[in-house]
C-alpha cells in the first residue's frame, strides 16, 4: 500500500456524526411509541406485531411518497422542523383514504453532508407527525451521499403501513348517483405543485421569502411552509360511526384528478365551486402567474385537503360531526350518472 492515507471521512461521510445523530433522535422516536411497535431505533428493521387476534381478515395497506420541491422553500426560510409533517402527511393520508390505520412509519433522508441539528429538526418533524396520526416511527436510513447533493441539500422519502378489515375497506365501488361530496379544507398548498409555486412567486413576480403579500398574514415563505393537515383521526372517528362510500386525497392532480380516481363507471362528480373559498394564496398564484382557472384545478388542492362520498341523507350529520371534531367541512357536490363520452367531473 503506498500514497497517502485516506479515510471515509475525507471521502466526505462521517459515521461518528452519524452515530450521534441516531444518539439524539431516540428521544423523539420514542414520543411516537404506541400499541405493537417492538424494540428500538437502530436495529437492522423495525419490529411491529400486528396482533391478529385484533382482526378477523387484516389488510395491510402501504403507501410510499416525498415532499416535492416544497423542501426548497424550506432551505430558503432555513427552517426544518415542520417538513417532516409533510412528508407524514402524504402517506398517512393516502392509507386514511382507503379505511386503513396508519401503525409504522419510516423515513429516508438523503444528503451532500450530514447537519445533525438540521437533520434532528426534520426528525422533530416526523416524529411530530406520527403523533398527529397515532402510528409509530419504527426506522429509517439517513444516506450521506458527497458529490450526489450539494453539501446543503437533503431529500426525503417516507413509507407507512397500515391495516383495516378486508371488508371494511374503502375503495370507491360504493359510491353511488346522489351521493354528496363533503371537503375537508386544507391547510393551504400543502405538498403539491411548488414546481409552479417557486417559478410564479419567485422567478416571475421575484418575491422573496421574506416578503408580505396582501391577505397573507405574516411572510410568503411562512405561507407556502404550512405542513399539510393529517387527517388521520377524524376520519377513523368518521368511519366507525358513518357509512362512507368513498375518500379522495387531493394531493397531485388536484380535484380534476383525484376524485375520478375513486368513481365507478357510468359515475361523475359535479363540483360546485361557490360552495367554499379557497385560500387567499391560491389567488395570489393564480393572479401573479396568470394561471387558468382549470390550470388551478389540476394542479393545486384550492383549499380543500380531502374529500368524501356519503350517502345525501347523511351528509349534513357527517359535515356537522366533523366540524365538531375540528374539522372545516363543506358539502361541494354530487355524484351524478355520465356516459362514456361525458368527463368524469364537472365544475360549476
């Protein structure tokens, strides 16, 4: 052997930093602990017992998603601790859609060169965000990758398994003509659609962060970093007392996209727009990039985070019983017969 020396570190990965940094976040897994959830972070996989004897005919459900490009916003306000809620939030809420419990949860964060105070904020985050959805943080990978991302810059995959009843669960086949549609308002842009949020408010109107923007309160950069809203438990609460045929997230694709997602043939959705205002940043978006009004639609949630299919003749008593839970809820629309030629939803 012969030249100079060389180790990992100088090759830009740290493992005593990352060693540390799985030292400081154990306290934050453990806030997320809850029923089945076996053992502790730092083993090869986590552990969670499923106790069968709970369920009849389990399913297990498992959904994987990002962040997108909203973690841009993020490095421009320096600010990483509601992140992780986000990257919860789209799996969490994609498992809820189909009548299933969120019960663990991984992360995968990707970097040029590990921060451990960085990297503990965005497992605040997580953690966090378990506890809003009742499910554990079993593991995760943190991957530091010098030369792949700038030494600044991070990525973050989440993965989540849930369970429900194979009977119980929610897949749109009961959806029916006369129907109502019920939204649930969102917590602003959520996690979708900062592709064109960052080219419109920054590139074209060359907005900073910083800045305010009429019936925004406090900085765009705050507006734009509001984690998106689990909606976990108040549709578990919703679904143990109501006959629900139907649940849609509104997440990429906006309306126009998701709820034909969850629509029988021969079905389709009539939207009714006056029936709810969307956020002022939607506006603000649309007026400051000049973007089309069904543009809007596709992209973007336009303040409503989810929405569900009920039978009419229930749908006040549900709307009801989630404002009670907390919940924004507004009756939007109906379910209607189409044909093939006709689109599978409709705005009026």
């Amino acid at each position: 052997m012969t030249g100079k020396k060389t180790s990992y570190r100088e090759a830009g990965v740290d493992i005593d930093k990352a060693n540390a940094f799985v030292d400081k976040i154990k306290p934050l897994v453990k806030t997320t602990a809850r029923q089945g959830a076996v053992g502790e972070i730092g083993n090869f996989g986590g552990l969670f017992h499923l106790g069968t004897n709970k369920y009849k005919n389990p399913l297990l459900v498992s959904t994987t998603d990002g962040v997108g490009t909203k973690l841009k916003i993020a490095h421009m306000m320096n600010i990483h601790n509601t992140i992780g809620i986000d990257l919860v939030a789209m799996s969490v809420n994609d498992l809820i859609v189909q009548g299933a419990e969120p019960l663990f949860f991984l992360d995968y964060i990707a970097t040029g060169k590990l921060s451990v105070e960085k990297s503990v904020q965005i497992i605040e985050g997580i953690a966090k965000g378990c506890v809003e959805a009742g499910c554990a943080l079993t593991g995760g990978e943190t991957a530091e990758m010098p030369g792949f991302y700038k030494d600044d810059e991070y990525d973050l995959a989440g993965f989540c398994v849930g369970v429900v009843e194979y009977d119980n669960l929610i897949d749109g086949s009961e959806v029916r003509v006369g129907d109502s549609i019920i939204g649930l308002a969102s917590n602003g842009v959520h996690s979708n659609g900062y592709s064109l949020v960052r080219k419109v408010l920054f590139e074209q109107a060359g907005l900073d962060v910083n800045d305010s923007v009429e019936g925004i309160e406090g900085s765009i950069g705050m507006e734009l970093l509001r984690p998106t809203k689990i909606y976990v438990k108040p549709i578990l609460n919703l679904i143990k007392n109501f006959t629900i045929h139907g649940i849609a997230h509104i997440t990429g694709g906006g309306l126009t996209e998701n709820i034909p997602r969850i629509l029988p043939q021969r079905c389709g959705a009539v939207i009714i727009r006056e029936n709810w205002t969307p956020p002022a940043i939607f506006r603000i978006i649309q007026d400051r990039g000049c973007v089309d009004g069904a543009e809007m639609l596709r992209v973007f949630n336009m303040g409503i985070g989810m929405i569900i299919i009920v039978p009419e003749k229930d749908s006040k008593e549900i709307a009801s019983h989630l404002e009670r839970l907390g919940e924004q809820a507004y009756i939007i629309g109906h379910i209607t017969n189409r044909d093939e030629e006709s689109p599978a939803i409709t705005f009026e």
